[in-house]
C-alpha cells in the first residue's frame, strides 16, 4: 500500500544534531500516519532536498546552520519554494521576539523541543489537517506564552468584544474576506477594526497583534 493511500502525514526533519534527528524519527515511526520523508542538516541541504520531496509538512530548528542560508533566512527561502506547505519551528528557545521573527518568515507554528513526543504528533496533524496559524501552537501551551501587565490604555478592556473576536480569527490565520463572512460584515468594516486594533495593541502586523493578544490574555 502506498502512503497515498494510508494517508500518511509525510515529514521533512531540518536540524543540525544528528542523534535528534535519529531520536525523532525513531519516535514517528511508531506514530501510525507519520512517516519521515526526508532530512537535512543545513539550511542549503534543506532548500535543495525539501522541494524536490514536495512533504506535507515540515519541521525546522530555526537556529539551523548553513553557508548562506541559515537559521530564520532558512524558514523564509522554504517558504517561498513551499508557499502551501506548513513549517513548524522546533527549538528550545521561548524568546518571543525570535517567535515573532519565524512567524513573519513564514512559520506556521512554534513548538518546543521539551514537548512531549505526543503533543507534537498532535500538534503536525492539527496543522496538516486544518491549516490553522499561530494559535494551535501558542495558546495551547505548547509555548509558554506569559500574560503581561499592561496600563489602562492598553489592557483587554480597550478592545471592543468585536474586536476581540476579529483578533481571534486574525491569530487563526484568516483572511479578512474569511473573518468577514465568519462574522456577517464587510471586508472593509474588518479591515477598520483590523486598523484600529493594530493601533491599540501598537502592533505592526497581524503576527505581531496575534502574539499580543496572546500575551495580553484577549484570545
């Protein structure tokens, strides 16, 4: 039988420790409908193998070494050969401004290397299966997010409950067409609480505003 027809979620392994890379396939294969497609130990090797594999899913240290493509760069030039496919940072780090640089290069979650073999698995069909962004990696506690003090003029109560669900939907990933017909409104009615949120939570994008609202405890 092949794995197209099991359905098998099929894994690229990007990471530069070869006993990791040997201790995480071990674990995917008594994961039935996981298999490792293939592996690399740089960011070049992962550019050159990755696409050709065409993989449902990939796994990448963001600290991945390399001559010229390296760490995040890495993440970034994957994601423009593999636009549609899912890039899960792996690493120790909890550093929010490095989380927010993956994402921005295109990772499509964040997820720590102290997980669970399990919550990991749970985390690669979560996102081979429903495409979500962010959240299903950030506010399930597979990264310790930490809720921040904030003054009045920045806490939850600045954001209207309207606003507060649009940003939930943004962190899921969705565009504002989608958030939109979700919600019964306009593109351009979402596009001004969009604006108006970016400007309360002094966000930049809609990454930055999605971990904000992480942080600040609103979705």
């Amino acid at each position: 039988m092949t794995i197209a027809e099991t359905s098998t979620i099929r894994l690229f392994l990007a990471d530069p420790h070869t006993l990791f890379r040997e201790g995480l396939s071990a674990l995917v294969a008594t994961r039935p409908g996981l298999a490792i497609a293939g592996e690399a130990s740089s960011g070049e090797e992962a550019l050159e193998r990755a696409p050709q594999l065409e993989p449902d899913v990939v796994l990448l240290d963001p600290e991945i070494p390399g001559h010229d493509i390296r760490g995040v760069e890495a993440c970034r030039a994957l994601h423009a050969r593999l636009p549609r496919t899912p890039i899960l940072m792996l690493t120790y780090s909890r550093d929010l401004g490095f989380i927010l640089e993956a994402l921005r290069a295109g990772a499509w979650g964040y997820v720590l290397k102290d997980l669970p073999f399990q919550r990991l698995a749970s985390c690669i069909e979560h996102v081979h299966s429903q495409g979500l962004r962010i959240r299903p990696f950030l506010a399930d506690g597979a990264l310790d997010v930490p809720t921040v003090e904030a003054s009045p003029e920045e806490n939850g109560a600045t954001l209207s409950p309207r606003e507060r669900e649009i940003l939930a939907l943004v962190a899921q990933g969705r565009a504002n067409k989608e958030i939109g017909q979700a919600l019964s409104i306009s593109e351009h009615t979402v596009r001004n609480h969009i604006s108006n949120i970016f400007g309360k939570l002094r966000a930049r994008d809609r990454t930055e505003a999605a971990i904000q609202g992480l942080r600040r405890g609103l979705i």
